[in-house]
C-alpha cells in the first residue's frame, strides 16, 4: 500500500532506566503523544483526532465534509485496520480537494476534474491503489448526499481501472509445496491456519488459544463482525495440539515475542517467501485459494459461506468472476464426467437395440 506521509509529527529519543532507547511521538509540536508505533492503526487514528482537532475547516469546502465523516458514527464502526487505510486514502484526497467548494459539486464537470485525479493517480500502473482512493471519497460523498451536506454526489458509479484476475493469484500445489518445505515453523503454521480457515490475515492474529477447544476454532471477524466456527481438519489440528496451551496468548506470534503486529508479521512473511522462491502471490491471496479448493472438493457455496465468513452473494462472485473461469482441473473434471456420460448413453442404446 503506498505510504502517505503524515505531516508536523514531533519525535524524541530518550534513554530509559534499564538502558534501552525508545521514540516517543507527538502529533505536532506541543500537540498530544501518539500511541503505538508509525503505521498502526492507533497511531494513524490517533494522529487523524489530533489534526482535525487542530485545522477546523469552513463548512463550505469539502474538507469539511471529510471532516464531519470521519467523526461519524459510521467511520469510527469500522475496523481500526480499515480506519487507518482509509486515513491514508483521505490524504490522497486533502492533498488535491481540501479547498474543493461543495457548490461546485452540482456542476457536472466536476465529475471529469474527480475522474482526472483518479487516472493521475493510477500512472505507473499504481491502478488498484487509485481505484481505492477514488472509491474511498466515493463514499464520504455518498454519505454526505444521504444527510443533506452535499446536494449532488458526482463519483457514483466512477468505474475501476484495475481490471487483475485473482485466477492468477491462488496458490498452486507446488507452490506450497517449495514454501512448506522452506519456511521456518511460525509462519508455516500461519500458512496452514490461513489456508484451512479461509480467514483474513488481522483476524488469523488475534486468534487466541481460548478460541480452540480441540475440534473447533471460534472467532468473530473484525472487519464484519460475522461470527463463524471452523471444525479443524486433521493437517491444522496436528500442528495446533502439540503446541496447544490452555491461556490466553495469540495461536500466531513470533519467537520470544508476546504478539505479531501486523506489520511485523508481513515482514517475516515476505522473508520466509523470499526464501523459498515464491513470488506472485501473497498472504492474502491464502483466503481466495480457500475458496476455491474447498468448492473443487466439492463443497456448496453455503457450506463454504459458513466456513469463511464471505456472505453467499460474495463466495459466488469468487468462483464465478476470479477463480474458477480459468482452472484448468475443473474444465477437466467437467469432460471426463461428460465422457462418462456419454459412455453409459452409449452402453444403454447398445441394449436397446
């Protein structure tokens, strides 16, 4: 994701007690101490309190509106994940329509001045992260036209630039092959969680041992709020019970470490790949390659639903638009069940002849 940096933040080393160094972090110069470390979600949301609380915005412009939704009920209901990435998109957007006038949102060239800085954004083949920003502002105007801030909403329905098939991003058999082969056994373990589960990357994090009772894993996902229980198959559950604790810790940490950030955890990640020699696909992409081996197993798309935690609606779009348009073993199972088909059509007119 492309880093925005954040303006004004004021920083001091200092030396502790017991001889180690930390950072401490203000938003601005006398301004409040930020939590956490540059990057988290605290941080970011803290950082984005303290600004707004420092540069109050005429009603008049659209930094106004940006403002007036980030204190929304509905911005602060997302996950702190979420808040912080779009945190970084909104920057994008202050950076070139802080000062927009909200009048000049009824005047339909607008929507080409939007659309302009959305394909500005994509030079260098950056696409998906200027459909993001694009569509991160779609919403925040959205929301405004639906409560009467604003009287048009000229970014419905912009479109997207980045048109990637996610066929090409499932993980192939000999790929997790060279990768379990070579990975040292935390992030192996996070493999096989993720690729069994079927569950995003921050929800795998916060999974605590409480949450495992020897046949099922219980979580409520962050980002959906969609509870789901997950039987453990028999290659997750031989590597949990060895291992397996009766506190509270995190299933996935790092050695000699309480917890993973999530940044931390995408640095090991992207070293134990590195050190296998798998490229072209990501952490992320273990939830997609889910999906689609379960419904090759033969699983329905409400069994599938329930076990991922994607709405059914979502798990079809998967398979009918990503992932299954493009594999070649189910074209080929699709023949030699047709094949099949035939032979016994055959065999049945040769009795009846």
């Amino acid at each position: 994701m492309t880093r925005v940096r954040l303006k004004g933040i004021n920083s001091k080393r200092k030396r502790l007690a017991d001889g180690t160094e930390v950072t401490y972090y203000w938003a601005y110069r006398g301004g409040p101490r930020l939590p956490g470390k540059p990057g988290s979600p605290e941080f970011v949301q803290a950082y984005d309190d303290a600004y707004h609380a420092k540069r109050p915005a005429p009603a008049n412009i659209l930094l106004a509106v940006m403002n007036a939704y980030q204190d929304s009920g509905d911005f602060k209901k997302l996950a702190p994940r979420t808040r912080a990435d779009y945190i970084t998109q909104i920057r994008k957007i202050e950076t070139s329509f802080s000062d927009f006038p909200l009048t000049a949102l009824k005047d339909r060239r607008s929507r080409a001045i939007f659309l302009k800085w959305r394909d500005g954004l994509a030079e260098g083949g950056k696409t998906r992260q200027a459909d993001y920003a694009a569509g991160v502002l779609a919403i925040i105007l959205s929301w405004a036209y639906h409560r009467g801030l604003i009287e048009a909403n000229p970014t419905e329905k912009l479109g997207k630039l980045h048109r990637g098939a996610r066929a090409e991003k499932t993980w192939s058999a000999e790929t997790e092959a060279r990768f379990m082969a070579s990975a040292p056994p935390h992030p192996r373990l996070a493999f096989v969680l993720a690729l069994w589960t079927g569950q995003r990357q921050g929800d795998l994090l916060r999974i605590t041992w409480k949450a495992y009772d020897g046949q099922y894993l219980r979580l409520t996902q962050q980002k959906t709020n969609v509870p789901v229980i997950i039987p453990v198959a028999a290659p997750l559950k031989a590597l949990l019970d060895p291992i397996r604790r009766n506190d509270s810790p995190p299933i996935l940490k790092p050695p000699c470490e309480t917890a993973w950030t999530s940044t931390g955890f995408q640095t090991s990640w992207r070293k134990a790949c590195l050190d296998a020699g798998v490229t072209g696909v990501t952490f992320h992409d273990l939830r997609g390659t889910a999906v689609t081996r379960l419904a090759k197993a033969g699983a329905t798309v409400p069994e599938v639903a329930t076990l991922t935690g994607h709405s059914l609606k979502d798990v079809q779009a998967i398979l009918d638009r990503h992932y299954l348009s493009r594999d070649v073993e189910m074209a080929e199972s699709a023949i030699r069940k047709r094949e099949a088909a035939a032979k016994i059509s055959d065999r049945s007119s040769d009795c009846t002849a």
